[in-house]
C-alpha cells in the first residue's frame, strides 16, 4: 500500500473515532521506517550485485590490455634505485634489506601519525583512547594512529635485527645482545603517549618495554617475548605496571590519567599472572642445559604463590568493587587447578587425595572470604 493511501485510510479510521490522531502518527511513521528500511535492502543490493560486475569487467579489461609496460616500468624501478640499494650495501652490509624496511617503516609512520594528528586537533581532542575504534567520527583517526605506531614498531624491530650478526646462531648462541633499538622504542611511544595523552601509543610503548627485557633476560639471542625465559623478571616488572597503574588513578573526575592507570594495571595482571603461571609448571630457576627439570620446591612455592595472588587478586576485586581484578583472580585460580603441580599430586597421591585436596582449598577460601565479611556485604 502506498504512503498516501495509507494516510487516508487512517485519517478516515480518526474521523470515525476507530483511532486516536496519536495512533494515526505512530502507525504512519512505523510505516514510512519499514518501508524506507525495504528501499534501503533494494539499494544494498542492487550495489553488490552492481560491485560484482564491476570487478568482472575490471578482470575483463585487464586481459585485453597490453601489460608489458609494466615490465618496463619495473626495469626503469630497478636501474633509478640500483644507486640507493648500494648504497645501503656498502653501510649496512648484507641485512641492508633491514634497514630499507626500516626506512620504509619511519615514512609510513610519519604519513599516518600526521593524518591522525589532523583529525584530532580538529575535533579539538585533548585525549585519545582505544575505545575511539567504536565512534564513527574518530574511528579514522583511530585507525591511522594504530597503522602509524604498527609502522613504527616494524621499523624499530628491523634496526634491532641489524645488531644481530649472522654468525651467531639465533638460539643457541651465549653472547648477549642488548636491545638499543627496542629501547629507544620505549622512549619514543611513552613520549607520544603522555605528549598526546595517547593510550594507543602507551599500550605500544608497554608492549616494547616487556619486550626489551625478555630480550635481554633471555638465553642466548633468542629473544623471548615478555621475558617469559625469566618469569621472575617478567613478575617483577608486572608489579612496577600494577603499581603505576596505582599512582596514575585519581579519585576525582575521570581523566587520561585514570585510562593510562587502568592500562597499566590491566597489562601488569596479565604478565604477573603468566609469570606464576610458567613458574607453576616450569619452576623458577633457569634449568641448566635445554631439558626442563623442575625441582620440586620450586613447584610447591611458585603454585603457592599462584594460588595466593589468584586468591588476593579475587579478594581485593569484591571489596574494591572492582570487576577486572576478580575476573583476572578467578580466571587464572581456575588455571592453576590445571598446572603440572596438581597434576603430580593426582599421580603420587591418587585422585581421591589430589581431588579432596583441592577441593578443601577452595572451600576454605570461600569460608575465609565469607569470614572477613566480603561476601556477606553483597548477599545481605
């Protein structure tokens, strides 16, 4: 039925007392909404179908064009940049290709960050958050910033893989490489972080901090990411981003600040909670040679510890109210009752005693929650 006879129709239906001149407004818009919804589907697919035959013909047109200037034009590519291509040679020897990349990687960068940059000052943006991705207007800026710090990183890596000579072999070698380049990545993404009040490039600038000291700390030149070779390290540096997570909450208005603190603590939890965990199957020495034998000291503290951080995380996240601490405690406390540890116990004392064992824990700490009155503040 059309718009307009369906108007008439309802207004004969008013005159007539059947409907009031509200119901006759709301029947017409919900009408006029599903039928400008029908149009839109029509639109919707008359262009997909009309995309698909533009991509056929664009297919279509290429087979009868001559493409052999592309050929030349590569050629004429290679003889103008033979020159550059030396020249990078003669500087950085036979990984020159790294350094190109790199040069490739800070150009990008630069053409990314500034139309990033561009969009913000005109949207008079004092702050700039992840969650951005989620708005229309600033999803593009978004976008550009996060392909600009990618491009960035790539560039930092490829000048880091330049230290590494190719006599040394990439696992098994004992010399140690410092990570000069990944290191200045520290220094370059937490100044654009807190220069733009930026948590993209801050969540960059955390990546490249665990990754200068997995690097660092790990055997050989392998590289491990999030220093996972060296648990203990990587802990530590999880209770300095938890910690500064901490110092950067304030209790007024919500600002950068608060954002910044809640990176902090949330990428602090996760490396802090997979160093326990790696301890908890691994030890927490490093073992010699390349074959894995834990002590059995070490299993009982690091699950010990596991447990109890599972445990005090979940404890503080019901008292502060705070829904990321309890989730990570009760995540993680849930994976601890899968480690090697328990897994030991079920073998050398039976299923029962494992099974009972494990079940007493948790009972007793839910009794000693409820004790302290944590959950009895919330069901009473």
């Amino acid at each position: 039925m059309r718009l307009g006879v369906l108007k008439y129709m309802l207004s004969l239906f008013v005159d007539n007392n059947f409907i009031t001149g509200e119901q006759r407004d709301n029947i017409f818009s919900f009408m006029k909404e599903r039928k400008r919804r029908q149009i839109f589907r029509l639109v919707q697919w008359v262009s997909i179908i009309g995309a698909f035959w533009i991509v056929f013909g664009v297919l279509a047109l290429i087979k009868l064009l001559d493409l052999s200037f592309l050929k030349k034009l590569y050629e004429f590519v290679v003889v103008v940049t033979k020159p550059f291509f030396a020249l990078m040679n003669e500087l950085f020897g036979q990984n020159y290709l790294y350094a190109v990349f790199a040069l490739i990687g800070i150009i990008s960068w630069s053409l990314f960050f500034w139309l990033a940059v561009r969009i913000t000052k005109k949207e008079n943006l004092s702050i700039f958050k992840l969650s951005y991705f989620q708005e229309s207007r600033l999803r593009s800026a978004t976008v550009f910033f996060v392909i600009s710090y990618i491009c960035a990183g790539l560039a930092f890596s490829f000048l880091n893989r330049l230290l590494i000579p190719d006599y040394l072999s990439y696992y098994y070698s004992t010399v140690k490489i410092i990570p000069i380049f990944y290191m200045f990545a520290v220094v370059f993404f937490m100044y654009f972080a807190y220069r733009l009040k930026d948590q993209i490039s801050l969540l960059f600038g955390i990546y490249f901090t665990a990754l200068s000291v997995g690097t660092f700390s790990g055997y050989g030149t392998a590289c491990y990411y999030l220093a996972v070779s060296r648990p203990v390290v990587q802990l530590l540096v999880s209770i300095i981003f938890v910690l500064l997570g901490f110092l950067h909450l304030k209790d007024e208005a919500e600002n950068w600040c608060d954002y910044f603190g809640r990176t902090y603590q949330w990428t602090g939890l996760l490396m802090g909670f997979i160093a326990l965990w790696i301890m908890s199957i691994w030890g927490i020495s490093k073992p010699e040679g390349w074959v894995y034998a834990p002590k059995a000291y070490e299993l009982w503290i690091a699950n010990i510890m596991f447990i109890a951080v599972s445990t005090g995380s979940m404890f503080y996240g019901a008292y502060r109210e705070d829904a990321m601490f309890f989730n990570y405690g009760l995540t993680f406390l849930i994976i601890a009752t899968y480690t090697i540890f328990f897994s030991y116990l079920w073998q050398d004392f039976g299923v029962a005693f494992g099974s009972l064992s494990l079940g007493l824990l948790l009972v007793l700490t839910g009794y000693l929650l409820k004790r302290v009155g944590i959950i009895k503040k919330y069901i009473s």
